[in-house]
C-alpha cells in the first residue's frame, strides 16, 4: 500500500511542475517574472563579461522575492493536491478494513454454527457406536473413531489469539481436525475412560509403594539431604538451562512457546529440517523412512495438551534428591500441539505378531548414570497405537523451535513430560521388555535400586494458581491492598475430569470451593477462580487443591513424603502474600527485609532483625516457583 501512495504522490508532483513551467512563460509578468527574466539577462552579462557588468541590488531583490511567492504559492498547492491523494486512500483504507471487520463477524458466526453441528454430530456417532457394539481394542488398532468431542472445545477457544488472526487459526484448526473425525484421532468417550482409568490405576501403584508410609525405607545415601537452602552450584546450573514456567502465566489459557517449561537433558539439538528423515524400524512388515514434508502432508490434528516434569515439586520434600533439577511446582506448560498420528504411522508399518513395545529414540546424547547414550523412552505397543499420541512439527501454531524439539517431537498427552521425546530419529518396534536408562530414572523407587519400582506414566491431579498483586524483586514475596482480589489458575488431571477446586487463604486451615470451569482439552486443563476478600492488613498465606471425578486428590502437606528421586509431588502450593496498603502508590515504603534474610536459615535467627515465623519461611521457600 505505501508503495503505491508513493507512486500516485509522484505522477501528482511531476504533472503540477510540468503546470508550473508552463504557467511561468505565459504570466510570468503577472507574478514578477519581468524582473526575473531582467535578472537572468544581467547574470547572464556578467557570466560571459559583458558590457552590463553591474546588477542593479533592487531588480535583485525583487527577482528574489517573486522566486520565493512562486515556491510558497506552488508548495502549498502542491501540499494540498497530496493531502487530497492520501485522504482519499485513507477512506479507501477505512472501507477495507470495514470489510474486514464484517468478514470476522461472518466467521465468528460460521464457527458458531461449525461447533453446533459439530456436537450433534459428536452424539449421532455415539450412539452409533453403542448401537453397532464396536470393539475397542479392534478399534485402537485401527485408528476407528472420532475426535468430535475434542474438535468443539477447540473451536470454542481457537489457539487464545486476538482479532482476524485468531479465526484464522481456528479454521486451520477445523481443517486439521476433519481429518480426525473420519478416523486419524481416536478421543472419543472410549478413549477417555481407557486414559482415565490408567491414570487411576498409576496413582493407585505409586501411593502403594512409594510416599510417607514408606518413608523410613531410604537409604544412607549422600545423593539426599534434608535442608531446603543448600542448593549447589550443580543444581544452580541445571535450574539455569532448564527452566520452569513463568507462575503468572497460569492467568492463560495456553502457554506461550517462551514461558512453557523446558528440561534439556544434554544439548538442544541444530537439526536440518530439509535433511532430517523419521526412521520407523524393527518388528514391523515394511521399514519406513518419512522426511518432515511426507509427514506433514499427512492428515494432521491440533491439541491443547497440559504437560508437566515428573520432577515437579521436588523442592518440597525435606528428604531432597538433590542430583536433578530442583523443580518447584512450576514445571508446566499448556500448549496447542499440531502433528499427525502415530498410529497410523504404525499402521502403515504394519506392526508383527509378538510385538510388545514401540522404543523412541532423540537426537540428543550425553552420559548419565555413568553411561553414553542418546535419549530414549519407551511405550507399551497398547499405549503407541492410541490415536491420541502424536508426532508433532508445530506448537501454538508456529514450527517447533529447536529448545522444544524441531524438526519433530513425540507428544505423549496425559503422560508426564518425559515420554514426549525431542528431535525425534527413530521409532523402533521391538519384542520383550525394553528397560532404558530413561525408564529407570523416571521411576518410584524406594531405594536407588528398587526391584519393586513403580515406573512414572500419567499425570495426577493438581491445581496451581498465579499469584495475586506484585512481587517483590528478590524474595518474589506478593504484595496486594486490602480489597477484593479475584485469584485465576489452572487445574488438570491428565484425561481425567476435574471434580472441584479448592482455595484457602490461611495454610490449608480451612478451604472454600472456587469456581471451575470445563478443560481446553480432553489432555488440557480447566480453569478456575476465587473471589479473595481481605480487609486487613498483615500476612496471609494463599493454597489451592484440586479433586478429579475418580477419587483422586493431592498429597497432603508433609515433610515425611519421599521417594528416592523425588519425583510426582503434588504438595499443595503455597502463596506468601502480604497485604499493605502501600503498594496502591507508587514511591510507596514497603519493608521486606525479614522476608529477604528468611532464605537463609542462619539469617532468620534473630541476630539481625526480626525472625520470621519458620511457618511463613516454609509458605516462602519451602518451593521455589511458587511465587
């Protein structure tokens, strides 16, 4: 468009000076031009050495003067001309974009209507399922059924963008989602329950095995300690590459790319995304070898998908395993995931009799354990062949970067996050029991080697809120005014239904129930909310737990819980929030000094300042992340 305005503007002045010249011989008189062209002969003379070799100063003046009324006199014609050429584009301009606008609400409607019909179309199939008896494992296998249920949450929260774009997306969104429902995806009712009741089953294991019952079962081992404060260097170092969500983010329905937590086991991998091929080999009929452009010419879906570290918590049991991330509760993410079916990828494969589980291997090498390898994980082949797993190139709608995984990534949803592998090299498909070093490590244990362990699968429920009012720079301590303050966050639970959230503003003493909201996602998370009314000032202490619909809650406070790797903790989140009326000002004093010396235990003991009370030192750090 600004190209084209400066085309119009300079024809505009090239005509106008064409105008002007000619105006100029006819009535120069007129305007003064007789002193002009009298002015031009003696410059002239006095160029070549002629006779009049004196300019007269008064004819100068006056030539000068009728030069500066032609330039004044044709600059603001000339001014008005473009400022009429550009008023007209701009109403041109205007009338586009009203185009526009209408075009949006025309979509707005159509995706109204698409999402109606969508449901009915959910039920009719259904009941068609009831009616024809389908069998559900013959099904999983062969990629029958429908994703309508997931397709018309989608639509009615299309990828969390603003304005045109954001329906744009969403048609994508529709059109990637068609493919599923004649047969790529597998998320129907069935699916769900399977998910559901493995998930139940998961939790039922580790409480079994693992948790503050067996607590008095670890071993003397120098790889744990019982102090919150005494991070290393080598913790500092891994928090540093792998870092948690931003807390406030859980105000959102999807992540941001930059704000998702990341855990990096070795190096983020460069990978040539022209070059890399997806090497699907092993107990299979036909070895398949895909590059990036035949998978994403496959029938593709997009997913909100909650994920989570299985390290997250671990900060908040005392009995620390301190050679992993020290994770708070803030290693989450929620994110649209595009890809396509790795199922079908299977299918086309065509998995042999005999065979047990689909091994994924990642691009990324390193030595843990003491020994070389490249990251690996594993699934049952039951698991693999769910519609709902997904091998995956875009997340929110843009190419996956390489931190989270390009070219192409494993999404695993309901799991926790360490079966989703990054810059993915191969699937093999393989008889027997597969036991990696990965599996191990992602595992409730007892001992650091537990015969009995308990391996970590799906997610459990848990509810996190972002933190009201403003931080304080060093301690992340809230701040807020008396008032009403409306608390927002997130709650999931894998494929599991959300039953109720619940909200105390006094260290879980007492607990009211929010207001929830249905999941982005049969795999997403539900909002939730909570009018806070304080009206005096002091310090509170702000906590949140969730409940599913099959039973499940989170771990009660304690600092008797333990597993040897620390891992799936769901202590509820603690909020230190302190309430000052000060912070309505800004150049406002607020003291949070105690709160600050708090982090180190040898500080807190009175010599310089005010203690604070080792409960509130537990709401501060008990967790890092919380804040």
């Amino acid at each position: 468009m600004l190209v084209w305005h400066e085309a119009l503007c300079a024809v505009y002045i090239r005509e106008k000076l064409g105008e002007y010249k000619e105006l100029a011989r006819i009535e120069g008189s007129s305007l003064g031009c007789d002193e002009i062209v009298a002015a031009r002969g003696t410059a002239e003379d006095l160029e070549g050495g002629g006779s009049h070799a004196t300019l007269n100063d008064s004819v100068a003046d006056k030539a000068l003067e009728a030069v500066k009324t032609i330039a004044k006199d044709r600059t603001i014609e000339m001014s008005e001309g473009i400022a009429c050429i550009l008023g007209e584009e701009m109403q041109e301009l205007e009338r586009r974009q009203g185009d526009q606008r209408k075009s949006i609400d025309n979509s707005r409607e159509t995706l109204q209507n698409l999402r109606e019909m969508i449901y009915k179309l959910h039920g009719t199939c259904t009941e068609g399922q009831e009616h024809l008896g389908i069998c559900w494992s013959w099904a999983q296998r062969q990629c029958i059924g429908i994703s309508c249920r997931q397709l018309s949450i989608r639509v009615s929260r299309p990828m969390g963008l603003a304005g045109e774009q954001s329906y744009t997306d969403a048609l994508r969104v529709i059109s990637y989602s068609a493919h599923g429902i004649v047969g790529q995806f597998t998320n129907s009712k069935k699916l769900d329950q399977h998910s559901a009741e493995s998930a139940v089953q998961a939790r039922q294991a580790t409480l079994s095995h693992v948790g503050q019952a067996h607590a008095e079962l670890e071993p003397t081992c120098w790889k744990h300690t019982e102090l919150r404060d005494n991070i290393t260097a080598a913790e500092v170092q891994l928090a540093k590459r792998c870092h948690g969500a931003h807390i406030e983010t859980l105000s959102q329905d999807i992540t941001q790319v930059g704000s998702h937590y990341q855990l990096i086991h070795y190096d983020v991998q460069y990978l040539d995304m022209q070059m890399h091929r997806l090497q699907v080999v092993g107990h299979v009929e036909k070895e398949l070898s895909l590059s990036m452009q035949e998978l994403r010419a496959r029938p593709a879906s997009t997913q909100a998908v909650l994920m989570a570290c299985a390290g997250t918590g671990r900060m908040a049991q005392k009995k620390r395993f301190w050679l992993h991330v020290p994770w708070g509760p803030d290693s989450f993410g929620c994110a649209m995931w595009t890809g396509c079916s790795l199922a079908d990828v299977l299918k086309e494969a065509g998995v042999k009799d005999g065979a047990t589980q689909v091994v994924f291997t990642g691009a990324d090498k390193g030595v843990e354990g003491g020994k070389v390898q490249y990251f690996q994980r594993s699934l049952s082949l039951d698991d693999a062949l769910l519609g709902h797993v997904m091998l995956v190139y875009e997340m929110n709608g843009q190419d996956l970067t390489p931190a989270h995984g390009a070219p192409l990534r494993l999404i695993v949803p309901g799991w926790y996050g360490m079966a989703s592998v990054k810059w993915l090299t191969s699937i093999e498909v393989v008889t027997g029991k597969w036991w990696g070093h990965q599996m191990e490590a992602y595992s409730f244990r007892r001992t650091a080697t537990d015969p009995e362990m308990v391996p970590l699968t799906r997610l459990p429920v848990r509810a996190l809120m972002a933190p009201p009012g403003y931080p304080e720079f060093f301690s992340r301590a809230r701040i807020v005014a008396p008032g009403s303050h409306r608390v927002v966050g997130r709650a999931w639970a894998g494929a599991v239904d959300i039953e109720r959230v619940e909200f105390s503003s006094d260290a879980g003493k007492t607990w009211s129930t929010a207001q929830l909201a249905q999941k982005n996602g049969a795999f997403g998370w539900a909002q939730w909310e909570f009018d806070w009314q304080v009206s005096a000032e002091g310090t509170y202490v702000l906590s949140c737990r969730a409940f599913d619909v099959k039973g499940r809650s989170q771990d009660e406070p304690s600092d008797e819980l333990f597993n040897w790797t620390g891992m799936g903790d769901t202590q509820p989140q603690l909020v230190y929030v302190k309430v000052d009326k000060s912070i309505e000002s800004e150049g406002g004093i607020i003291d949070l000094t105690a709160e600050q010396r708090a982090a180190r235990t040898e500080l807190n003991d009175g010599q310089y300042g005010a203690a604070l009370d080792q409960s509130l030192v537990e709401a501060l750090y008990r967790s890092p992340g919380s804040q």
